[in-house]
C-alpha cells in the first residue's frame, strides 16, 4: 500500500500531473502537464514578472557582487562559500546523465527549453535565497542557520507547515539522496575498475565523515576548494573538445533552435518532447524552487549586509548550473553525434560521448567527473539537512550525533543497495518540498517584492544597501538581534 501510495504522489508530482484521474491509455503520445512542472514554470514568471525582469535587468550586478564574497564572521560563512556550498548540491548526476537524458527523449531542441527554465529559474532561486537570509537564525553555537521552514514559520506563522517540510528534507537530503549520491559513485567505479562496492562505500563514508565531522564550516571550506576546481576542469575539457569540432558548432546550434520550436521532420510530437524534457531536466538540475539553496544562502554574512545580496549570489548559482555545466555537457554531446532516439542510459550516453572525443581517457574522465559531482552532492546535503537541527532544538552534541550516524548509515547502505523503491521516495520528499516552498514564497511576494525595492533604491542612491529591521515592510518578524543593528554580522 505504501508503494502504491508513493507511486500515486510521484505521478501526480513529476510524471502524469492531474491526467492520472482520466488517462487515456489509447492515446501513448498524450504530452502530460506534471503539477511540479507546471507550478515551477509558473513561479518563473510570476517573480520574473513581480521583480522586474531583474535576472535580465542586473545581469551584471550578479557577477559584481562577487567582490569582497569571501569575507566571513564568527556567526556566518562567506558569500562566496555560501555559493559554492550550494553548487555542491547541485552540480551532481542532473548535469551529466540528466542531460542526456533531455536530449536522448526530447532531442536537442530540449536544450533551448532547458535554457530558458534557467533563466526563469534565476528569478525564483532569488527569491528564496532573500527569504532565506532575511528569516535567518542563530543557533546553539550562535552560527547563522535558515532554510523554508524558518521562513514557512516566521513569515507565515504555520509552524506545522514548517514542520512537515523539514520532516521531508531529513527524509530527502539527509538520508535517502546521499544513498543514491553514493550508489551512483559506487556502481561507476564499479563499472570502469570493478571495484566491489562496499569497498568504495567505505572509502566514501571516511572521506565524508572527515569533512562533516566539522558542521557547516568544514563544508563550506571543502566546496570552496573542490567547486571551482570541478567546474574549471570540466568547461575546459568542453570548451577544447568545442574548439576542436569548431566548424560542427554553427550546425549544431541552428539544430538546437529549430528543434526547440518543431520546425524539423518530426513536428509537433518532437516540440512536445523537446519543451517537457528540457523543462523537467532544467528544473531537476538547477533546484530553483525545491527550497533546498536557502538554507546555503541562510548561513551566509552576507556582503553587502542586505538579504538581497545573497540573492543575487544564488541567483549566479542557477546561471553557473544549467546555462554553463548543463551547456557542456551538452555540447559534448551534441557535437558527437548524439540525438533523440538513443536507446542507452544518460551517464552511458555521456560517456560514450566522452569517449568518441577523447578515446579511452573519456569514459575514464566521465567516470572521475560523476564520482566527484556526485561526492560533493553528498557532503552538502548533510549541511541542508544539519540546518533543520535547531527546528526541532536538536542543534546539540547529542543531536548532532545522532543525525550524522544516520546519515552516514545511509550512505553505506546505499552504496550496495538495489535502490528504484529508496529513488521513488527521494523523488516524493523533493516533490513535496518543492510544492510547500512555492506555495510558501508566493504567499510571501509582498515581502519578497518590498525588500528587494529597499535594495534597488539604496544600490541606486549609490549607497552601500545595508539592511536594518524597519527599514521595509516584511510579513512576520526576523529573529531578533538578527537585523537590529548595523554590527549583527560580527
């Protein structure tokens, strides 16, 4: 019954949308409307619209608030490690096997649409990261914490609303997803090196528990170090493999177009496919929405001291996911020929991608990339979930503890394990997550909206925006002594 019940949410949220009360069998080509899809795609343009087009408007600022990003406090992480922290969660599996999977079921014209549900996506992570700083707490160490459920609490004043989402990230990001993250660096290494999993899963329960051992702080310095590096390395291994086929690329860019809006043989089916796999693999990848990246930008003393700023910050998250790690591999993929109709799994599809550009060294590298990807994943959802801690005042030694037992348990259990049932549940506590967050940051938008006009009109004045309490009108109150004076972040 709870498989059925699982299966039932997971078809509602990410698969049949509401056409599982009246699907037509007769009729396999049905395009369907997932409700998650269609609620993110919504919330795209409705703070796109609300906030003034910003991502387009300030497209340059988002990269210029970057300076001074690595100052940090005694109470918060930098802005800097703040942004690789959720970098870490997000560049995974989505960024490698997820993209080929848009184009081996959507062709390349699922691309284009992957485009643009980032660009929409930029609106929506900014908005969530702002409410994510602004309800902001401090917790038994005095270090800054935050997330959803502390804004769902504060802001709304629905404690069990608060509750259930953080019941669902434990079960999503603090156990099951670092499972899967590791079942997916054991299973490559086991089919480049045979390397038997439990082998590799103590490796990685070593190397991880070193690092959480620490709380957020080892992390965020861990993502400093490792994020650049990983998305150095991969975009000049793209862009060299680019300018190698370099007179491949004005056809392969002109396929990408055209496919995107069904000019080609296939027509209206193929447009179908190419918009309702790049938007899910778009979604999936970049998380904007699902409330995980405001609890990275919660933790953050933000510069310049404004909630706003670590919008901007997330909001270059987004851009640097999809438009630029997501645009690699498919490029790669795309200039050896892949297409739709593929009849392999995505990881397979990049890799044999990899491997007609590079040889042998491509499948080797594939398999580097996805274990590290996947590694970092892991480590950063520890911090996510460590974060909702202090919701259920379990933010101490004893609670810790307990929490990083557990999660490290998961971890080698999931390094061996056949795992479609423990997925099926990741993917309902995710869907979940992603529809209290929507439905909460768009009950928010006159809070959302006038914190971001505070900003706008002090960066405009051309004054350093500083935020303190009563400067705007916010929903709920922040916790005091957060933003009562100009030295809260020391």
């Amino acid at each position: 019954m709870i498989h059925d019940v699982v299966s039932f949410i997971n078809d509602l949220l990410w698969n049949r949308g509401l056409s599982v009360f009246w699907e037509d069998k007769n009729n396999p080509d049905t395009i369907y409307l997932p409700i998650l899809a269609v609620m993110l795609v919504v919330a795209g343009f409705w703070f796109t619209y609300r906030l003034g087009f910003l991502q387009f408007r300030h497209f340059g600022h988002m990269f210029s608030i970057m300076k001074g990003s690595t100052q940090s406090t005694k109470s918060g992480i930098s802005s800097f490690q703040a942004l690789c922290t959720s970098l870490s969660a997000r560049v995974g599996t989505g960024n490698l096997a997820g993209v080929a999977v848009a184009i081996s079921l959507g062709g390349s014209g699922a691309i284009f649409w992957m485009w643009v549900i980032a660009l929409l996506g930029m609106a929506t992570g900014f908005a969530e990261s702002v409410l994510g700083q602004l309800y902001k707490v401090r917790d038994v160490n005095g270090e800054f914490r935050g997330g959803p459920a502390y804004y769902i609490q504060q802001g709304i004043n629905k404690r069990w609303l608060a509750i259930l989402f953080s019941l669902c990230l434990f079960m999503g990001y603090g156990f099951i997803f670092s499972a899967v993250q590791a079942n997916t660096i054991t299973d490559a290494l086991n089919h480049a090196y045979q390397i038997p999993t439990h082998y590799s899963g103590l490796v990685i329960i070593v190397m991880a528990a070193l690092i959480v051992v620490g709380g957020l702080r080892a992390i965020a310095r861990f993502a400093e170090w490792i994020v650049p590096f990983m998305a150095v390395t991969y975009v000049s291994v793209a862009l060299i493999i680019t300018l190698i086929n370099i007179d491949l690329v004005p056809a392969m860019l002109y396929d990408i177009i055209t496919s995107a809006f069904g000019l080609q043989e296939a027509g209206a089916g193929a447009l179908g496919a190419a918009i309702k796999n790049g938007i899910q693999r778009g979604l999936y990848s970049n998380e904007a929405g699902s409330g995980s990246v405001p609890h990275a930008a919660a933790s953050a003393a933000p510069h310049p001291n404004h909630p706003v700023s670590q919008g901007y910050v997330q909001m270059l998250g987004v851009f640097i996911d999809t438009m630029i790690l997501c645009t690699c591999t498919a490029v790669v993929i795309l200039l050896a020929g892949g297409s739709s109709g593929e009849q392999m799994e995505g990881i397979r599809l990049t890799q044999t991608a990899m491997s007609s550009h590079l040889g042998d060294y491509g499948g080797d590298f594939v398999a580097a990339a996805i274990s590290l990807f996947a590694f970092t994943s892991v480590v950063a959802n520890y911090a996510y979930g460590e974060s909702n801690l202090h919701m259920f005042k379990l933010d101490n030694k004893m609670g810790r503890a307990i929490y990083t037992l557990g999660y490290l348990a998961m971890i080698y259990w999931g390094s061996s394990a056949s795992l479609p049932k423990v997925w099926a549940m990741a993917d309902m506590a995710l869907g979940l997550m992603t529809v209290i967050n929507i439905i909460a940051i768009v009950i928010m938008t006159p809070t959302i909206v006038s914190i971001s006009q505070d900003y706008f009109k002090k960066h405009k004045a051309g004054k350093l925006p500083e935020y303190q309490t009563g400067d705007c009108e916010i929903q709920g109150t922040t916790e005091k002594g957060i933003w009562d004076n100009e030295k809260n972040q020391s």
